[in-house]
C-alpha cells in the first residue's frame, strides 16, 4: 500500500498520512509517496490512499462549505476512520489542523484577541513551526513527516490518557469548602488540571514519599502561607520543605526531587489549614 500527498509537505497533509497508518487497517507500514499538487493520480491502485491532494478526483480532500471554504483532509479521516474515543482524543488537534489549513493561520482564527506578540510566541513554537523546522533540520518532506508521526503519535496517547485523568480525578478527596482536593498517589499529571478546570484552587498531593502543595494559576495565595508553614513545623520538617519563589509551589518531594521517606505532616491538615485560609481571604 501507498500514501500519496503532495510535496512541500504541511500540517494537514503530515497529520493525514499519519491517520492512514493509525486508523486504516493493513495501512500501518504504508509507503509515503510524494508528488506536486496537480498530478493526475494516474499511479494510484485500489488499495492506495491520497491525502490532502485532488489526484484527479482520487484523492481525500477536505469537506467545501457553501461559502467555499475547504476543510482539512485530517479532520476528513479521523471523522470516517477513528474511534470515537480517539476522536475525543484527537479534538484538538483536529481543530488546530482545521483552522490551519481552511484559514491560513490557526491562532488568528482560533485566538483572534490575542496580542501580536504572543501570536508571534505561539506561533513559533506551534506544531506548524514544529514541521517546518523539521523540514529545515532534514531537508527532507519524507524525513520531516515520519518525525511528525512520532509526535502526533504522542498526542494522541496524551489525548487518550485525559480519560483516564477524567476518572482518577474522580477519586480525589474534596473539602467541603469545594476549593481544596487531596490527591492521592495517582502519578498523574493531568488529574490536577482537570481539577482546576472544575474549580479546585489548591491540590495537596500525596505521591509516595512526596507531598505537597499546588495551586490554580488563577489563585494568588501563595503555597507557603504562614499558616501552612507553622503545620510544617509543628512536625519538625520545615528546612526539608522547599518553596517556589513563585509562591505556586510549597513541598517536600517532587517527581523532579522524590523525597527518600515518608512526611510526618498530615496532608488532611494541610487541606484543611489551606481550607480556612480561603475561607478567611473570602471574608477580607
């Protein structure tokens, strides 16, 4: 089998040739092939695939609005041959791809507020820049889309993994103030996002040795309040707890630094400590 997209490769024709291998059966070692944008399709046999390329009515193009606006051929594939947990995985990259190639310019589109020069950071250091320095480093559109397979490969097992974080937050110990979780040895990063996405302001984690503090970007208290503090050294631990000058940050292990044994601090007092300091700076 073989995958035909046109040269001068960009998103939507890298993240196509990579849903053919992923989602179509038997296309999984397919050979990528390129050619300009006006063949004719005259080498495509039955089993073959072209993507995001006309090939002479041959080819898998995007959806045409009445407005004449062309959609990605990406989000054609993944919509005829993905599960729908991997369309739920996918989503965003969909829509990324999406707006990239109907409109130009995806955080324009997507993200039109935005100040020039966080279009400017953003925009070098997006997953279109991410191609286009590939092809810089390789030379090479063949070279340049297997590097964005490895990565879009990578996205979609991150996508995949938000549902398990979904269920794991689901386990988290709420405080009755319904700003405070305890989150206990989930190893997962993506739990606390999830938690903050529904109106957590401080998670304190417990994951193995380490323990800790993290708080909501949003949420300005910082981790290492006074009163958190005096828990700490109210069991003698207070010069084996670090805390980010940041103020996000206040713990003793971290999965960049795992403590070798375990805290004499309770992480219910903790949460409850944190609890009433909320409450109290709701009041002020």
């Amino acid at each position: 089998m073989k995958i035909f997209t046109h040269t001068n490769l960009d998103l939507d024709a890298a993240c196509s040739v990579w849903a053919v291998r992923q989602f179509v059966p038997g296309a999984k070692n397919a050979q990528i092939e390129f050619r300009p944008s006006n063949w004719e399709g005259e080498e495509i046999e039955d089993e073959d695939f072209a993507v995001d390329i006309s090939a002479g009515g041959k080819g898998i193009k995007g959806k045409k609005d009445d407005d004449g606006t062309t959609h990605s051929s990406f989000a054609t594939i993944v919509e005829v041959y993905a599960s729908q947990n991997d369309k739920e995985a996918l989503c965003g990259l969909v829509k990324f791809v999406d707006a990239q190639d109907s409109y130009g310019s995806a955080l324009k589109f997507l993200a039109p507020g935005i100040s020039r020069d966080a279009q400017e950071a953003l925009g070098s250091t997006g997953i279109n820049s991410v191609l286009r320095a590939l092809q810089k480093f390789h030379g090479s559109d063949k070279v340049a889309c297997e590097r964005m397979s490895e990565i879009i490969s990578g996205l979609l097992e991150f996508g995949r993994s938000r549902k398990f974080d979904q269920e794991e937050a689901q386990k988290a110990e709420i405080l009755p103030c319904g700003k405070v979780a305890i989150v206990r040895d989930c190893g997962q990063n993506g739990v606390n996002g999830i938690l903050f996405e529904r109106g957590i302001r401080v998670i304190v984690y417990v994951d193995g040795n380490n323990i800790g503090l993290i708080r909501n970007n949003e949420e300005k208290t910082r981790m290492d309040h006074s009163d958190i503090r005096a828990v700490v050294e109210d069991a003698g631990e207070i010069k084996e707890w670090f805390a980010h000058t940041a103020g996000f940050l206040f713990c003793r292990g971290s999965r960049k630094a795992p403590a070798t044994n375990v805290s004499k601090v309770s992480p219910i007092a903790l949460a409850k400590t944190m609890s009433e300091i909320l409450d109290n700076k709701l009041r002020e």
